[in-house]
C-alpha cells in the first residue's frame, strides 16, 4: 500500500477515508495488522480562510492514538512549515 516504513518518526498528514485530515508523529506501524501509533495528533480545518488545526479530542489527552492504515486514503511526509509548526504547537511555544 504505502511505504509507511520509511515514515517512522517523521511528522505527517494522514487524509483518512472518512475525509478528515490529521497531521501527527508516526512512531509505530505493525505490518501483520496494519495498525499505526500515532503521538499527538491533530485535526487539519479551515478557519477563516487559514489552515489551522483542532485537538484530535477536547475532552481527552491523546499523547498516543492507534488507526489502522486501511482507514487511510493517503499518507505522506507532511510539509516542511507544517510539521515546523505542528512541532511548535506540541512544545507550547508560537513565537519559534
């Protein structure tokens, strides 16, 4: 399906079937099940005409959110800016 391997550890986008689009840390894939570990994710939204992301959850802490890569329509290496500020956003510091 994708080469998920080579993305272990990398910051990256996930547009799931569902159409949600998530950015997040991969830091476990299970080829026997197919199943991804996920570190901190977040939603991907428009708000006022600007990329922004949400909380995966408010009402939880998700420091680790497992999917398995069949929920996946695409999974790539996130944009450079991107992941610089999902990366800021997780060390609570905007002015990076």
């Amino acid at each position: 399906m994708y080469n998920i391997d080579s993305l272990l550890g990398k910051v990256v986008t996930l547009k799931l079937k569902s159409g949600l689009e998530l950015i997040t840390k991969l830091i476990g894939f299970d080829k026997k099940s197919g199943a991804m570990t996920l570190e901190n994710p977040r939603l991907i939204v428009v708000a006022e005409g600007e990329v922004a992301t949400m909380p995966f959850t408010f009402t939880g802490n998700p420091d680790l959110v497992f999917i398995n890569a069949s929920e996946c329509l695409g999974i790539f290496e996130s944009a450079e800016a991107s992941s610089e500020d999902y990366l800021k956003q997780l060390s609570g510091d905007s002015t990076k």
